[in-house]
C-alpha cells in the first residue's frame, strides 16, 4: 500500500489472482476436504489443483524449483508452502 492509501502493482497484481483462483475453484466445485460436500452431497475437485496443501515434504511442484514443501502450525492450523518460491 502506498503511502495515499492506493494499492501498489504488486497489491493490484495479488488481487487479480485471487480472484481468478477462487473462480476456479467454485467452477472445480470447491475443495473437499474431510467432511466438506456440496449441497447435493456431491464432492468438489479444487483440492486436486493444490500445489502445496497436505504435500509436506514433497517437491515444490512450480518448474525450476527445488524448494520442498514446508508446514508451519500455528492456533492449531496449518500451513503448507514452499520456502525457496514463496516468501
């Protein structure tokens, strides 16, 4: 944020991406996650796309990363990223 109060690049850039990533997931159904179903009882796929959620340990999945994936907990949740492309 700009010291005016306007977003920077960076700021208008994350936005953007959010919310394409929360478009994909409601057209994917949502993520289903141990007892999470749609209204219908049906399950969401957006969790098959996570390229860091629940792979602890694991290779980051972005091209030309070496990074593993990492999980911190903190207030009893967790979190997965990886250290070398997410900072």
């Amino acid at each position: 944020m700009r010291r005016d109060g306007a977003p920077t690049q960076r700021l208008e850039a994350l936005a953007v991406h959010i919310r394409e990533t929360i478009a994909e997931a409601i057209e994917a159904g949502g993520s289903s996650l141990r007892d999470y179903r749609q209204a219908d009882g049906s399950l969401g796929y957006f969790q098959h796309r996570f390229n860091a959620y629940g792979r602890e340990d694991e290779p980051c999945r972005r091209p030309a990363c070496r990074g593993i994936v990492s999980r911190i907990v903190q207030s009893g949740r967790s979190t997965f990223f990886c250290p070398v492309c997410q900072r």
